[in-house]
C-alpha cells in the first residue's frame, strides 16, 4: 500500500477541519444574510485608509466613522489618482484624521505602489488581487500580510477569508488547534463552501458573531 503524500495529507487535514467548522458554525445558529456582508467599495481612498486602519483598531468606533469620512467628503474623487492629489494637498493625517506616523506613512506608500503598478481605480485592482504574483508582490511592502491581503479582496468583493484575531478564535473554540494562517484561510474557505455560503458571508458572520459576543453594542454596521 502506498504511503499518503505530504499534499494529500495536509488536504484531508484541512477537510476535517472544515467539517469540524461548518458543524460548530451551525450550532452556533449560522444565519447569513447577504446584506450584512462587510461593505465593498468602489473608492480607492476608502479601500487604501480602510486597509490601513482595520489592524489592530476597533473598526466600528475608529475605523468605519472614517472611511465614511473619506466617502463623504470626497465622494467624487474616487481614482488613485486623485487620491495622489489629496495626499499633496491635504496630507495624509487630514485625509485619515490619523497622526500615528506609522499608518500614515504606511497609506502614503500604498497609495504610491498602486500608482507605479498602473492601479487606478476599485475595478484594476480586484483584477490585481486575482492574481498571485501581485498578492504576493504586495507583501513586500512594509506592514502589509496576507491578513491585509485578503481583507483588501473582501473590501473590493472577492469571495475570500481574512484571518483575523476573530476567525482564530472561532476556529478554537471548535475545537482546531492548528492556528497557521494558510491552514485557517483553506479550512474556513471550505467550511463555506461545505455550507454553500459565500466565502465574504462567512467570514462577515463570524466577525458579527463574536463581535456582538465581546461587546453587544458593536455591529458591523
């Protein structure tokens, strides 16, 4: 008898573990309702600040009031681009209402990677971020993960996962222990798709779901 390969092993991990997942997601009353998926936007400066902010901040007190700043004070200046022009005449901290030097220079950079790589509008870059040479390549820059990756698909509505501090601890109170980011990604993409949901629509479940937990006033809207 053949011995099992180190791919197909780690495949039949992932499906148990997605097994796993989608059985402890309906016994927590999965219900997933398409309107309550995390917003896509078709803005480059709300997709860039949002990317920027999400880490590490509550996003519905910090966050989200400021990427619908950004919509709202400049609903028409939607291309990368103009968001350039901004940067010259605003400045990053007016732009964000931010003054951590870190996030501000880690939009600037952004900002300017997406230019050098002909990315203009929400539409170039989802065709972008289907690709794995350019997901990887963004890595490069300074403080951006898979994790901001991923979270930047979502926001341009690619169904994905983005492993945040919320789907890990969803996956361990189901009960799986192995906490590697490529691992949980594969799992819960699985688990959705076990569930027949959208990919977006889980992961908005989850981060709704312990949200509410930790904090019952906090929505994602």
């Amino acid at each position: 008898m053949n011995a099992i390969t180190p791919n197909l092993e780690a495949t039949i991990e992932i499906l148990k573990s997605a097994r796993i997942l989608a059985n402890y997601a309906k016994e927590q009353g999965l219900e997933v309702d398409g309107h309550q998926y995390r917003p896509t936007y078709d803005h480059m400066g709300a997709i860039l600040a949002d990317s920027v902010l999400q880490a590490g901040l509550n996003y519905t007190t910090v966050v989200r009031p400021r990427v619908l700043a950004i919509l709202n004070t400049y609903s028409e200046m939607k291309s990368t681009c103009e968001l350039a022009r901004l940067l010259q005449q605003d400045g990053p901290q007016k732009i964000l209402n931010w003054t951590h030097s870190t996030k501000l220079s880690r939009f600037e950079n952004l900002v300017s990677y997406m230019l050098n790589n002909d990315i203009h509008t929400a539409s170039d870059l989802k065709n972008k971020l289907m690709k794995d040479d350019f997901c990887s390549d963004l890595q490069s820059l300074n403080g951006i993960g898979p994790k901001t990756v991923d979270y930047m698909k979502c926001l341009v509505g690619i169904d994905s996962i983005a492993v945040d501090r919320h789907i890990r601890s969803f996956a361990k109170s189901a009960g799986i222990e192995n906490s590697d980011y490529t691992f949980l990604k594969d799992v819960f993409c699985s688990a959705a798709d076990l569930l027949t949901i959208s990919r977006r629509g889980f992961d908005s479940w989850v981060w709704r779901t312990l949200s509410v937990q930790t904090s019952p006033q906090q929505s994602l809207f």
